[in-house]
C-alpha cells in the first residue's frame, strides 16, 4: 500500500493517507500492511518540520497493533 501513495504529496497529506489506510487495515486484521502503513506514515512525518513531533505517536500506535 505505501508505495500506491505518492510521493510527491506534501508530508502532512501522505502521512493522514497512510494513516487512514492503516485504519482500514486494522479493521480487516491485516496487521503486516497496517504495520507497513504505519511506519510509511511514520517516515513521512518525520520528513517535515512541522509534523516530525507527530511521528512518534504514530510510532507508538503501531507498536499498540494487536
């Protein structure tokens, strides 16, 4: 699923779609592509000024997947 994303999106954008699409992930139990979303949101946060603070929450929700 992260490489279906763009890449040219701006940081803050690609992250909230990654996000969402780990949400969907989760709710159909495919933990390996939400755990991949996750951490594709993850780098993608960190890559911006503004939303680096965000990406250990987004960290610590993958860590919480059961």
């Amino acid at each position: 699923m992260p490489e279906g994303v763009p890449t040219e999106l701006p940081s803050p954008l690609r992250s909230a779609i990654l996000m969402l699409a780990a949400r969907c992930y989760i709710n159909y139990g495919k933990a390996t592509e939400a755990t991949s979303c996750l951490d594709a949101a993850a780098e993608a946060m960190a890559a911006s000024p503004v939303t680096a603070i965000m990406a250990d929450a987004v960290r610590n929700q993958r860590r919480n997947l059961p």
